[in-house]
C-alpha cells in the first residue's frame, strides 16, 4: 500500500499505534478502540477496492464513519450522502481529491466540494491548534457525517487521538444525556441546537472546555443566554469549501459582538470586495467543485458572505449576500432584523424573509416561533430599528424550515411566507 501522508488512515493508524487500547468511537453504547476501528477499516477497504470510481455512501454515522477511514487506506475519494437524497447521475471524481461533500443546499441547488488531505489536514492541525484537542479528550459529534462539520471531526480525533462521541443526528434530549454522563471536553453545535439544549435546562459538564458553534449567525440574545448558564462559547465561521472551520472567536479576545468570528487560521488570506464579499485563500481552501468552477487563477474563494475586517484582523459576518433585501430603497438584511427580533421575551425562533411589494420593493417578513404578538414584536423593533427595517408583516408558525445541520432554509422560508401570508 502507498504512504498515507496526511491522509486520515495515517492518523488513525498512528492513533492505534500509540493508543491501540483507547476508545477511538463511542457510538449507540458501544466502545471501539483505535486497534479495532484501523482493523476493521483495513477489511471494509478489502471488500470495496474493486469498486470503481468515486465511493458514494449513504448510511448511520457509524456507516459513514467506517467508510471514511476505508476510503482513505485506499486513497480513494469518498461521497458521504444523506439517506435521503439521490446519488450523483455521473461519478464527480476528480484528481487528488479524498473528500467529496455536498454544500447545505439552503440557498438552492447544492455543489459538489472537492477536498484532499492537505487541505483537510491543515484543518485539523489548525483546529486542534486553535481549540486545544489532545489523547484522552472527547468530543461529541451530533452534527451530519455527510457535512464537512461532520467529517471534520472525525479527522480532528484521529489527529490528536481524542475519542469521538458519535450520534446519529441531533436530538436534544440525547445530547443532553450524554452530557450529564460522559466527560465530554468538545462539542459542535449550530445555534438552534444551542437553543434546544437551553430549552431542556441542559448544563453543560465541567469537563466541557469548548462549545464551538457555527453554521448560522449566532444571537446576541443566546449568546448572552449560554454563557450566563456556563457554556464556554466559541463562535465560528467555515463552510465545505474552507474544510469547516476557517475562524474562531477566542473568549480571550475581548468582548463578543454579533457576527463576530475572531481571526482567520494560521496561513488565511482574507479580504472583503467593495460588494462587500468576503475572499479568502489559503491552506484549507478547497481545490474546487466537482465542475472544474470555483477559484480564481490566484486561488482567492469569492464567497457568498458578507464580511468586516477589524482594526485587530479579526473577521465579523455581516449575512449573506443573496439574503438582502431592498426595502423603500434601503439594504436590509434579514439578520439585523433576525438578531433585533429574537432578543424579545416569548420568541423561541424566528426567521426574515421578503415578499415582492409595488411600494416596498421587498416587504420584510418576521415568521416567529413563540408565544409573542405582532403588536408587542413591532414596538420593540421600533425601539431598535430604523424604519425600512421593520417587518411589515409578522407571522407566527410553528416550527421554521431548517436542514439537518440546522441552518434556515432561505428558499423553502419564502415559499412558506408566501403560504401563511395566503
């Protein structure tokens, strides 16, 4: 077999060298240690090495897991997807590619990421660098196997030789039992994930150093909320394209303000256009979709974020690009409104959108999710928000559209304004 250089199976392999006795995966109450995962993986890369082509999976983390690690003793590319969705018409196979994930898909079709060790392993180095992640340390991962902040874990641990605490998906009541039983030192949430857990009264364990969250802005209202219950925050900014996780607020930085995401990783370019966009390269960026497309010819990532740079280099995420809306001539975007509203007493979750108007140009649309009226909502955004701001229509729902990695379904969220507001 060829080296393994900064693949992954080189870091489990040399886990299982160092630590062949500790736990590697706990999952649905089983232990496997880091000599059995290598092995196993070794026999499940024999039974797959004559399939052709790029290897496309769907199935439990567990499953998923395994066939990470396979795929990389054969240095094949691996497609993790979700049970859900169809597999690819045309094998996406590029070269020098380890890892093929598909983008979220909440601001429409999704795209084919490719990415190879050295951009995943330059992720991992630099976010056990940034989170200190070390033999013995647990993290949680109830995020997706078929997202990059799924996968990303499983390479971080492997790196360190941490043990990864594997769900099947989120469930609040589940991650909140294995926080009260087990030592976990790590955990990737995505606010609404955060809020669930505030809601059930979940404390996070004395072992937790790191609550790194991500995927969706992050509320100063739940901010506040989860610190104040002791959870050491730290909130993040990455995407498939950039192998996770790309900057992280440091609570020792100084005071957090919304959108804030602290500095880019080591070796990060980054820069905003006069759109606004944020730009980036660097060691993690990816080497392009699956379609040849993506970077330019100096390896700068145009993003679809908006982005501010401050004095000290650090990074803050205004929204996204496409979200804004133009309100009696004025830039709204949703997440202003979204941050305002979501500090209001009663609100659980809530969501902006516009819908097309002859005056407005784009009515600005509150779904809210809580025991709240429109009448008490918008007096409070007067308090808080210049007037083309404020919601023209507030709508109580439910439950608002989110994917599995809980971030807001931008498409889906129009057609339903559309809907309630009918």
């Amino acid at each position: 077999m060829a080296p393994l250089s900064s693949a992954l199976a080189q870091h489990l392999q040399q886990a299982a060298i160092n630590f062949p006795r500790a736990a590697a995966l706990l999952h649905a109450g089983e232990s496997h240690t880091f000599a059995r995962i290598f092995d196993t993986s070794a026999e499940l890369a024999d039974q797959i090495a004559s399939r052709r082509g790029t290897i496309i999976e769907s199935g439990d983390s567990l499953h998923l897991a395994r066939y990470a690690y396979a795929c990389s003793l054969l240095h094949r590319p691996f497609f993790p997807i979700d049970q859900n969705t169809s597999p690819p018409q045309s094998d996406p196979q590029t070269a020098d590619v380890a890892l093929i994930i598909a983008t979220s898909g909440s601001e429409g079709k999704p795209r084919a990421v490719c990415l190879g060790n050295t951009q995943l392993d330059a992720a991992a180095a630099a976010s056990n660098g940034r989170l200190p992640l070390h033999p013995g340390d647990l993290w949680l991962n109830c995020l997706p196997l078929y997202h990059i902040g799924g996968q990303s874990i499983l390479w971080r641990c492997a790196r360190a030789g941490a043990t990864v605490l594997l769900h099947d998906g989120f469930s609040a009541e589940g991650v909140a039992a294995d926080l009260a039983s087990h030592p976990v030192t790590h955990i990737s949430l995505v606010p609404a994930m955060l809020a669930r857990l505030l809601d059930l009264g979940s404390q996070p364990p004395a072992s937790l150093r790191i609550a790194l969250i991500g995927g969706a802005a992050l509320s100063r209202s739940l901010y506040d909320k989860a610190v104040a219950a002791g959870w050491p925050l730290y909130p993040s900014y990455g995407m498939s394209e950039t192998a996770a996780q790309i900057a992280t607020f440091d609570p020792t930085d100084g005071p957090w303000q919304e959108g804030l995401v602290g500095h880019p990783m080591p070796g990060h370019a980054i820069r905003i256009r006069d759109d606004g966009r944020l730009c980036i390269r660097g060691p993690q960026i990816m080497t392009g979709y699956a379609d040849g497309s993506g970077l330019d010819a100096e390896g700068w990532l145009t993003t679809g974020d908006l982005g501010r740079i401050d004095a000290a280099g650090r990074l803050s995420i205004l929204g996204r690009a496409d979200d804004m809306l133009i309100s009696g001539g004025c830039n709204i975007h949703p997440q202003e409104v979204e941050s305002c509203l979501a500090a209001f007493p009663g609100v659980i979750d809530v969501a902006v959108t516009g819908q097309p108007d002859p005056v407005w140009g784009d009515l600005v649309v509150a779904l809210v999710v809580g025991r709240v009226t429109p009448a008490q909502l918008l007096a409070h955004a007067r308090q808080h928000l210049p007037s083309a701001a404020l919601p023209r229509k507030i709508l109580g729902i439910d439950q608002l559209p989110r994917n599995a990695a809980g971030k807001l379904e931008r498409a889906a969220l129009r057609r339903l304004a559309a809907e309630v507001s009918a």
